[in-house]
C-alpha cells in the first residue's frame, strides 16, 4: 500500500513541476547572473505593458545612475543627497534595502560622499553571500551585512594608495570570483578578500576605467577583462597578471560572444566605434573594425549571432542591431537622446529617455516593438535646471516577473510584468 502511494505522491510532484511557475531568478550583480545583461527569467509577459498601468510602486532613493541588486524579495540601490553638516550644504551617499514586492523601506546606510558633475553613485551593489559591496564615486568601499545594513568593513581606494580617481569618479562595480573581490580601479585592477578587504592583488596606482570587470576562459585559466582608460586588459584572477593587452579606451563594458568579445566605444568625443576580436592561441585577433559610429557608455547584449546596443549620433541615441560577423549594422531606431537596456527571452527591455518602457523583439530583420507603456513623465534632459538633467541612463533590471528601473534623479519604479 505505502509503495503505490508513494508512487502517487511522485506522479503528483512531477505534475506540480511541469505545470507549475515558469522560472524566475534573482539579480545580484550589475549585468545579472552573467554579467552579460541577459536575463534567463521565463516568468514574466510583456504583453500585459500593452494599453495597461502596470506600476506597483515608485520610491526615490536619490541622485544617481545605480542599478539594482534583488535577491529573496529584498532590493538594494544607491544615490546621493543633499544635506545640512553644521550649517553648510554637503552631500551623502545613502544605500537602501526596499522590499522589491512594495518598495518598502527595510534599512538605508549613508555616509559622506562629495558633489560631482552628473551626481551620484555610478556603481551598482553586488551581493555575494551575507555580504553586500559598494562603491562610491569618491572610492569608498563598502562590505555591508545585507540582512540589517550593519558595516562589516570599509576602506577608501584612495586614501589606501591602491588607486586614483578616474575621469566621472568610480564607476565600476564589484565582481565576486573565486573568493576575490574584484574591480576596475589602478591601471589594471585589484583584487581584496571579500571577507576582510585584504590586498590579495593590485596593478599601478593610476586612474582606471569606468566599465565593470567581465569573466572569461582563456584555455583553462578565468581571466577577467579589465577596461583602463586607454587600454583593454586581460588579466589572471588568481595572480592579477596581464596575459596580455589591447589599445582600446571605453566606459562600456565588453560584451562577450562565445569566443568572441565586442567592443564599443564610449569616451567623451570617441570617434573609434566598435571592434570585434575572436581569441586564438591565447590573444585576441581583429575580425572587423566599424568606425562609422560613436557609441554610448552603455554597454551592450549579444544575442543569436548580433549585438544590440545604444549608439549615439547627432541627431540623438538610436537603438541599433549589429552582425557581429562583420559589424554591419542591420537596423537603427531613433529612441531620443539616451535609453538603458537588457535582455531576457530573446526580446530586448528599452527604457527611453522620456519614460516609455518597450518590449522590442530581438531581431536582426527590423525593429519591431511588442509592447510599450508610459510609466513616468520626464522633460527633455536639456530644459531641466542646474545641470542635473532627469532622464534614463541606467539599464532595467528584470527579477521576479517585475521590472526596475531609475532616473538620473533617483525616481525607482517597479513594474509587473508577471502576467
């Protein structure tokens, strides 16, 4: 008798499995689960933007282009805001932990941070383990308990000699491989223990990029690939040793396609567009060269065969499609001045710089929007006072059947998209 029930309690588990929620993931890093920007979640409809409201909640929390981190129905974000010390105007940076499902407030950290052209975190939250790390533009690092929001340890980049302030302040965020925190800070890289802050390694003490460190394999050894503000660098996670390097100066982060890593530019006046290399005996080889684009510092997706990403041109930002067989560009779409992006079930997330959200299929043969909803109301990004345009830099985040997104000015909105 107990044998045939608990063949009947099998069959019943296996039912619940194959009819039960599609999946969804959590977004722990800047870039998701891989680093790449692409989300595997299944559980989520972009039909239900078409025609709909579909806002849960909206919070500010502060001037910034901080992406979020989600895990276990809790999110964690940065930004900076202006505050009285003794009378005088100052500034502080505040980390906050919301509840993804309401934005209630759960804990905030802060601490001083400086004023800044385009003020604000640029770094995004990583979680890893207990722990949550941060970054402000001034190099203030931070291990973070992410439960209650206690320090378990910080340290200043900076005044540790272990970097310079880069153009835009520090921008990258933090990359937890192999029990090494790693990121983009001297001229190619450090590497702390998570646990402690301790040196495992460092590079030069110079300025460094902007973009996020991605993993990669070269043979068997994980590299990561480590932009300065001149060059491309591979280096060894285990040692910090350059394998090898590669003129090439870039806010974006390099995007990686099998074998293949893709470049796009970034600087303020870079006219060298988009490169292609494909790894052979262990150094990259030019494939293509397109330098008819100046290209964003957002980075882009690579998906089926072609890159999709924002460039910029006279007349504005254009989300455009790329054959990353020979860099031709496939289609081009006016979105206005700037856009953030992601990607998950071959379809690509947009969010334009006026407040339209819109699903876009993931196409090479033209631009075609499957869904689109007006979740906020921004100005043109040039009409707005003191320098502090409002508009959407920062790409969407997709967990949990919701998507986040955030303006310059701190406005986090959480859409459902869950069907």
């Amino acid at each position: 008798m107990w044998k045939s029930g608990f063949r009947i309690w099998v069959a019943v588990c296996v039912l619940l499995v194959a009819t039960g929620p599609s999946f969804a993931e959590d977004w722990e890093q800047w870039r998701g689960p891989n680093g790449d920007g692409i989300s595997s979640e299944t559980d989520w409809d972009p039909s239900v933007l078409n025609g709909t409201q579909k806002v849960l909640w909206r919070a500010n929390v502060g001037l910034g282009h901080s992406a979020v981190a989600v895990r276990d129905g809790k999110l964690y974000t940065m930004g900076s805001r202006q505050v009285q010390n003794r009378g005088a105007d100052a500034w502080e940076d505040v980390v906050r932990c919301l509840d993804a499902r309401t934005g209630r407030e759960i804990w905030r950290y802060s601490y001083p941070s400086s004023d800044q052209d385009w003020p604000g975190p640029g770094s995004t939250p990583v979680l890893h383990g207990p722990y949550l790390y941060t970054l402000s533009r001034d190099g203030d690092l931070h291990c973070i308990r992410a439960d209650n929001g206690t320090v378990a340890w910080r340290r200043n980049l900076v005044n540790d000699g272990l970097a310079q302030v880069p153009d835009w302040g520090f921008c990258t965020s933090a990359l937890v491989v192999d029990r090494k925190l790693i990121l983009n800070a001297g001229e190619s890289g450090i590497a702390l223990r998570p646990e402690t802050g301790k040196v495992i390694w460092k590079s030069e003490s110079k300025a460094g990029g902007l973009a996020t460190p991605v993993l990669m394999k070269e043979g068997d050894t994980d590299v990561v690939l480590i932009s300065s503000q001149r060059d491309l660098y591979s280096v060894e996670v285990a040692t910090g040793k350059v394998r090898w390097s590669e003129p090439w100066g870039t806010y974006a982060d390099p995007v990686l396609a099998g074998d293949r890593i893709l470049l796009t530019s970034g600087g303020d006046g870079d006219k060298n567009g988009s490169k292609l290399f494909q790894m052979s005996s262990g150094r990259p080889e030019m494939v293509w060269h397109n330098e008819r684009t100046n290209y964003s510092f957002q980075s882009w997706v690579a998906l089926d065969g072609h890159g999709y990403g924002i460039a910029r041109g006279r007349q504005g930002a254009f989300l455009e499609c790329v054959d990353l067989a020979d860099g031709q560009v496939k289609w081009a779409e006016k979105i206005g001045d700037w856009g953030g992006l992601a990607a998950a079930a071959g379809k690509l997330i947009l969010i334009k710089d006026r407040g339209e959200l819109v699903v876009v299929a993931a196409s090479p043969q033209a631009y075609e929007t499957i869904s689109s909803a007006k979740i906020i109301d921004l100005q043109h990004w040039r009409t707005y006072p003191d320098s502090r345009p409002n508009t959407y830099w920062t790409a969407p985040v997709l967990s949990e059947g919701r998507i986040y997104t955030r303006t310059t000015h701190g406005d986090l909105l959480c859409v459902d998209v869950s069907g």
